[in-house]
C-alpha cells in the first residue's frame, strides 16, 4: 500500500502548494485599488460554492477526448498534438484531477489570505513608505511574516482536505481510469469496504486517523506558538 499513500501524500502536497501560492498571489492582487474590485472577488470565489457533482459534470463535458471543449479548441488552432486524453488516460488523469481540484479551491483560500491581509495594519506600510520600502520590501518585510499564522491554517486546511479527497475524484473519473487515481487513502478505504475488506478497510482507516492526529497537533502548535503566558 506504499503507492496509495505515496499518491495520497502527492495529491496533498501538489494541491496545497498551488492553492496556497495562487491563491496568495491573487490576495495580493485583490487587495489593492481596482475597477469592480468585489465583482473580481466574486468570480474567484465562485468555484469553491459549487457543487462537486456539478462540477465532476462540467469539466467531463469540458475535457471529453472526443468533442470536448477543450480539445476542440486546439483542433482549431492547430495545436491538435496537445489535445490529449485528459481524463481518460492513465499517464494524464492524476494531474488533470490535481488541476480541477487547484481551480475549485483556490477561491476559498484567496479569500482567507485577503481577510488575513486586511488585518495587518496600515501604520507599518505607512512606516515603511517612510524609510523607503519598496514593494518586494514591504512584501517581504510585512506582508509574509504577518501573514504567516493565515498561511499555517491554510496550509491545514488544504493538507486535511487531500488526505481525505474522494468526491473529486469520484465526480471526475469514477474512480479511473485503471488505479490511477483510485489509489488515495479515502477511496482505498471505500473500495475495500464495498468489497467486504473491513479488516484492510479498518487498517487503512487507522492510517488516515494517524495522519489526521499529526496534522492536528501540528495545527495547534502553529496557532499557539504565539501566545503568551501569563
């Protein structure tokens, strides 16, 4: 079973990394002085509301091989070497479902880091545009230490999330093609159940327990590691 916690940690940590950079970049972004700046705000988030079943149905229409959007629109541009088998082959399904997921979650996380960067008060710019302070500077300076403790519950959010992914998958490919993506410590746990496996079932089960009493100390330990005691 090393390769079913080997893809479970890749999806985590692929999906939690992405979330968190995109998602950070477009805080950044959407916290400065633009046109229909909640309208913006509105469309990113968007994808995170939606309903995994809706979303496991648009993007197979999307990414259909055949007559998809997607691979008809590089037809058309004569890029038709690129138009691949998104979901339905083995060698390209684990990441497709890597980037659907990216697209439906990043939202959520960009609105948590915003909420994180309107709290940082506005007099330590205002003390670093008089020293100087450039943008990178300021970034580097403020923004990031400051938005640390907001990046650590992310990165838990999102970690919590992957060791548990099922529906996406589900919704996506039904668990195909092959035991390319089927192979996460949730949908293990599901298949060994229907299959009247309950004693790998459990194991796989205690696993994931393991993982998630890890993570929840680890949480625990980023969000009080700046208290103090008096």
């Amino acid at each position: 079973y090393t390769k079913i916690i080997s893809n479970t940690l890749t999806f985590t940590f692929a999906t939690t990394i992405i979330k968190n950079v995109i998602g950070l970049l477009l805080a950044l972004l959407l916290t400065r002085r633009i046109a229909l700046l909640n309208f913006h705000r509105g469309i990113m988030f968007m994808p995170s509301v939606l309903s995994t079943l809706i979303i496991g149905m648009i993007f197979t229409s999307i990414l259909n091989p055949a007559d998809g959007l997607l691979n008809t629109f590089l037809r058309n541009i004569g890029l038709g070497s690129l138009a691949l088998q998104w979901l339905t082959s083995s060698k390209y399904a684990f990441g497709t479902v890597i980037a659907v997921d990216v697209w439906r979650g990043v939202g959520y996380i960009m609105t948590i880091l915003i909420a994180g960067i309107l709290s940082i008060s506005s007099t330590y710019y205002e003390a670093a545009n008089i020293d100087g302070a450039n943008a990178f500077q300021k970034f580097f300076k403020i923004t990031l230490p400051l938005l640390m403790p907001t990046l650590a519950t992310t990165t838990v959010l999102n970690v919590i999330y992957g060791l548990k992914v099922f529906d996406m998958i589900y919704a996506l490919t039904n668990g195909g093609p092959g035991k390319a993506t089927t192979e996460v410590l949730y949908t293990a746990v599901f298949k060994k159940f229907s299959t009247g496996q309950y004693a790998v079932g459990t194991a796989l089960s205690s696993v994931m327990f393991v993982f998630m009493v890890i993570i929840g100390i680890f949480m625990i330990r980023i969000m009080t590691k700046d208290e103090v005691i008096e």
